[in-house]
C-alpha cells in the first residue's frame, strides 16, 4: 500500500506540475519569447527610422548587463517586472553604462513607484513606439527582452539629441551640413559642441566665443576634456581608416560625438574619485562623514567646491543631522549628488557613478533572487572589497543589523529595500549613500535651487567662518551608534511568492487530504470486516483483531496507527514538495 500511495502521489504531482508549467510558459508574458522580441524590435526599428541604433549586437550588450539585476528582482505573477522596478533597472544601466541619470527614472528623494515608466517615457519617447510597447504589455509588466528593447530605444532617443545638438553646432558656425571641414575646423566643432553640452544653453553665432569663454571661467577640468575629446577623435578617425590631411563629412563627425557621448560618463568620473579622495581626508574614520566645520575649513583653505550652504546639503540629502551639534557631510551622498553633476540635455544629467552599484550588482549576479538570508549575506561581504576597504568580516552590531532586518523580513533580506541600503551605507560607509526616508530630501541642481529659492548654493566666506568659529572646538567621540531607523521601503513586493506560494499549499494539501482520505478507508473497510491485521510495534510481532464499532483497539494498535499515517505523510511531502516547488 505504501508502495501504491508513492506512485499515486509521484504520477499526480507530475502531471499537476506539467499542467501548471504550461500554463506558466503560456501566460509569462508573450513578449518574452524571442520571436516576438523580433516583432517588437522590428516594430520599434520601423517606427524610429532608419537612422535607429536598436541593433541586435546593441541588445546583447544591454541584455548582458541587464541580466544579473533582473534576475534577482522581485517579480509579478508573470514573472515580469512592474513599473517601479524596471525605472529602477533601467536607472542602474544607464548609471552603470554610461554614468546618465535618465531624468524622471531616479527616485529624486521619492519612492520608485512615485510614477510609473509609462509617465516617464512619454516625455522621452515617441508615442507611436510607446504605444508599440503598450499594446503588447497589457498590465503584464516587463520581461528582460521588452526592458532591453526599451533601454537601446533610449539609447537611441540621446543619440538623436547628439545628431541634433551638432546640427546646431554646424548651423553657429555657418557651415552646412553637406560641407566637409578640415582637421582645424572639424576639432573646432567638437569644442563647441562640448561647450553646449556642459553649459547646457542654446547657441547661436554671435554667442559662441562668449560661451567657450564661459566655460574655460567655470569648468577648471576644461583643458583636459579637450584632450580627452581629441583623443576619440584620433580614434574614430582612425577606426574608420582616415588620416589628419583629409576634409570630414558631417556623418564622421557624428561619429565622433556618438563616441564621446559613449565614452565620456566614465572618463569624467575620475574627477568624482579625485573629489572623494579629497573629502576623505577630513573623515572621521571609518564613518563615511565629514564634520561640516571641517568640510568648510577644507573651502577657507582653497579648495573653493566644498561650500554648499547647510540648506542646500540638506535637501541633497548629503548632511547628517543625527547630532545637531555636530552636523556632518556623508561622503558618498555627497559625491554622488546632482551639485556634482557635470553636464546635462533635455533626457538625461552626466554625474558621478555610484560606487555602492558595483557591490550591490555582484551581491545579485551572486544571490540571483529578490531575497537572501542574513548568512548567506554576511558571508558574501566578507569577501567584497571595495574601492576604499579591503574584504572584511562585517562587525557583531552589523551582523546583528542584518538579522533584525531578516526579522522585520520572516527570516529573509531583500535585497532592493531601504533597511539592506542602509546596512550596506554602514558596511561600505565611503562607497554607499545613506539611504533616506522617501520625502525627506529634494535634490535639485543649482540652476534648479536659484530658481525655486532665488539665491545661491554656496555659502559665503563669512558664512562658513561663522559656523566654524561656533562648532565645538573637540571633535565628538567616535560614533558607536550610526544612524539607524527601522523603517522600510521596498522598491517592489515579489508577488510571485504570494500567489504561487498559496497555490502550492493548497495543492499540497488537497493531495494530502485525498490520499490520506484513501488510507482512511481502506482502515475503515479491514475493521468492518473484522479482518486481522499484523502490526510490528511495542518490541514484538502480535496479530490484532479489531471489530467495529464496539470492540476496543488495543494501545499498541493506536501508536501503529498514527506512526503509519505520519509515516504516509512525511512519505507524501517528500515526493510531493520538490515537484511542487
């Protein structure tokens, strides 16, 4: 009989989890199967034109970096994502990719579901090819193949604002667009063409000195863009077979800006390493902060950026107000703030790269799911360096962090949420911003800030003086307790676990009921009949006749029975939970 319940269970289950694996395949989102990737692709290349750049070495290239974080966020019962976890991906691409804050995909000190990739895009993308991508999600979310058709069209979208851009360029210059230009004149372009990019205004003929002048006054790093700028273009130039003697076509010189803007978030972000080098001297060790008086002292000193006025921190969400008395800069709010942002367009701001997204991305390619335990994290960091520490064992207070977070969490940590962010700011204090609670902040760039408040981002010498003459003179002890709150934010809720977690137990438990319903019968039909039955139990071999209703089971009986049946159900749960699961 055991033997029969094994295979009845066994065949059951099999065929319940072939059912539910078609039904899985067939509604997990149409679009994730590659022939209608093609179809979308085909669709979203007709309608962008045939200067598009959605080619399909381009989607390799995004969709194999896009892949580890995808895998590892919380999904929905399409195994898709919703909308505030693909804005958050596609942000962590572009960041990663090519250093470009998409405008309207970072949270911005709001919470990722604040609007959805629809809103975002439509300032961005045509409708025509939003629609494409509307017509066939249907509320299903996004599959890793409609998310990197989505990234490379935006790709595509900034690389017609480059093309735009230079066309202007050309235009402030006086010279046509089917004119061919020398070497001179080609890097002269360049130069103009970088000088809209990092002022950010339009241009004319009579402006452009004016602006060239502008910039080399506001942006020290200048002369080395240009280098930096003639270095791709001596690769373009000679990637493409030309020489310096030749004239250049409007198409090569869009080749070279397409580079630049491919190569520049990165090359820029030097200057962010040099900036966070710089700040950490002034550290308080090991807490990822600056004393406030210390950062101004480092700008009476000469070193002019650090003057951001305490209002204008604050709504960076770059000033920890823990210790009234002793406000202090984060390091990496700071670093990767938008007053550090470098140039901008109308879909996107070149900033710093945020160094706590290289940790995090080999935390996922590691986990490959939304949630681990807290074991399994701590081990992983004691093995991740970063760029500022060296792999360590996470002290006793983080480890016992981390496990009140799995608590808060029923055992596990999720690892796209507020409370895992704030352990990995206290784990990597110089690499991973303080995370803070949606609302609290408003980040906004300079130009941002004087308009909405009608006055600068700096603070004034006299200013600063102040402040430092006022703070105290010791420097506080060394902070035991760094700032914590419990609250959490998720980025997205894994509903996968919801609603087929559900559907498993229940599916376990019917199995379990109808077969132990069968067992349950049969033991009624034998005492029916009054039949003997052997039972090996109490330390000896007996026979028990049991009569029914009115004779009595002896005591030995009643053990046999209830080990049987528990021996039934620990047989079913083990063939019945590793097909369901």
């Amino acid at each position: 009989m055991v033997a029969m319940i094994r295979i009845f269970s066994f065949l059951f289950l099999s065929s319940v989890q072939a059912s539910l694996r078609g039904k899985i395949n067939a509604t997990s989102g149409s679009l994730s199967t590659e022939a209608l990737r093609e179809t979308v692709l085909q669709e979203v290349m007709a309608a962008l034109g045939s200067g598009n750049r959605v080619t399909q070495e381009r989607l390799s290239a995004i969709e194999k970096i896009v892949r580890p974080t995808f895998e590892a966020m919380p999904k929905n019962d399409q195994g898709n994502l919703e909308d505030a976890a693909a804005r958050y991906v596609l942000h962590r691409l572009f960041v990663q990719r090519h250093a470009m804050y998409i405008k309207g995909l970072e949270a911005s000190g709001m919470s990722w579901n604040q609007s959805s990739t629809k809103e975002v895009l439509e300032d961005h993308v045509p409708s025509f090819v939003l629609s494409l991508f509307e017509d066939r999600l249907k509320g299903q979310g996004l599959g890793l193949h409609e998310l990197t058709v989505l990234a490379a069209t935006l790709e595509h979208l900034i690389h017609d604002e480059a093309l735009s851009r230079l066309g202007v360029v050309y235009q402030a210059h006086g010279i046509p667009l089917n004119n061919s230009v020398n070497e001179v004149d080609l890097q002269m372009l360049i130069d103009t063409y970088m000088t809209i990019f990092l002022v950010g205004s339009d241009m004319n003929a009579t402006s452009v000195a004016e602006e060239r002048e502008r910039v080399v006054e506001t942006y020290p790093g200048w002369d080395n863009t240009r280098k930096f700028t003639e270095n791709v273009r001596g690769d373009v130039l000679a990637k493409a077979g030309k020489n310096a003697g030749q004239n250049f076509s409007f198409d090569m010189a869009t080749q070279i800006v397409e580079e630049i803007g491919e190569r520049y978030g990165h090359w820029q972000d030097s200057e962010c390493r040099d900036l966070k080098r710089l700040l950490s001297k002034y550290e308080r060790p090991g807490t990822g902060r600056v004393l406030l008086k210390d950062f101004y002292g480092a700008a009476l000193s000469g070193n002019w950026q650090f003057s951001e006025s305490v209002d204008y921190l604050q709504e960076l969400g770059a000033l920890d107000t823990t210790d009234p008395k002793n406000l202090a800069v984060l390091i990496p709010n700071y670093v990767n703030s938008q007053s550090n942002c470098v140039a901008s367009s109308s879909i996107y701001s070149v900033c710093c790269i945020n160094e706590c997204e290289a940790l995090m991305g080999h935390l996922e390619r590691q986990v490959a799911a939304p949630e681990a335990s807290p074991q399994q994290l701590l081990q992983l960091v004691s093995q991740l360096p970063s760029a500022s520490q060296p792999a360590r064992q996470p002290s006793s207070e983080l480890a016992q962090r981390l496990e009140e977070v799995a608590t808060h969490h029923d055992g596990m940590v999720p690892l796209h949420g507020r409370l895992f962010a704030q352990w990995l700011h206290h784990a990597y204090p110089r690499e991973c911003p303080y995370p803070h609670l949606t609302g609290k902040t408003n980040p906004m760039t300079a130009d941002q800030w004087m308009q909405a408040k009608g006055q600068g981002v700096a603070a004034t010498k006299e200013e600063m003086k102040r402040f430092v003459n006022s703070s105290p003179r010791e420097a506080p002890a060394a902070a035991a307790n760094l700032p914590w709150s419990h609250e959490e934010e998720l980025v997205a809720k894994d509903k996968r676990s919801s609603s087929t977690g559900f559907f498993r137990k229940a599916l376990w438990l019917l199995a379990a009921l109808g077969i132990t319903g069968q067992m349950l019968r049969g033991v009624f039909n034998m005492t029916r009949q009054g039949k003997e039955t052997t039972a090996r139990g109490c330390g000896e071999r007996r026979k028990v006749t049991i009569e029914w209703p009115d004779g009595q089971m002896s005591s030995c009986f009643k053990i046999f029975k209830h080990l049987h049946l528990s021996i039934q159900c620990i047989s079913l749960y083990l063939y019945v939970y590793p097909l369901v699961n």
